[in-house]
C-alpha cells in the first residue's frame, strides 16, 4: 500500500534503497499510529471519547517521533515536499 500510495514520491527522491525502505516503514508506521495509540491510551486509562485531548496528545507525541526520523532520512526540504504530496493525495 505504501508503494501505490507513495510512490510517485519515492522517484522524485535520490534515497539508496536502505533509504527508502525505512522511509516506507515509518510511513507506514504513521499510518497506523492512531490504532495504536487507541491501545496504548486504553491501557493507560485514557479513554479517547472522554478525553480526546489527552488522546490527541498521544498520537501527536508519537507521530512527533515518526516525523523527526523521516526527516532524519529525506531531509527537511524533502519532508515540506512530502507534506505537499500527502496533502494532493485524495
């Protein structure tokens, strides 16, 4: 799913191949962070219907970690460019 989804963006960028299949783990990674946290904050006692905002902090902390290493990979500039694709995408 990530190839079909990214990879039009994956041909623009000059990543080796290691580059690139950590750049897809992590977005895909991203992708599912939301399911994740929803466990994480239940076994916390965070109830994200109750407590969206300390939900929303959760997922916001974690996909924080997500970012920075996509950045780490691709580069800022890079990563503004992604922002724009992922916000083309339908």
């Amino acid at each position: 799913m990530i190839d079909s989804r990214y990879g039009a963006f994956f041909q623009k960028l000059t990543l080796s191949p290691e580059q690139t299949d950590r750049l897809a783990s992590l977005l895909a990674e991203r992708q599912t962070t939301r399911q994740e946290v929803l466990v994480v904050a239940r076994d916390q006692g965070v109830d994200h219907r109750t407590n969206p905002e300390a939900f929303r902090k959760l997922v916001n902390d974690v996909q924080k970690g997500l970012n920075a290493g996509i950045k780490a990979i691709i580069g800022d500039s890079a990563y503004a460019q992604l922002e724009t694709y992922e916000q083309s995408l339908p």
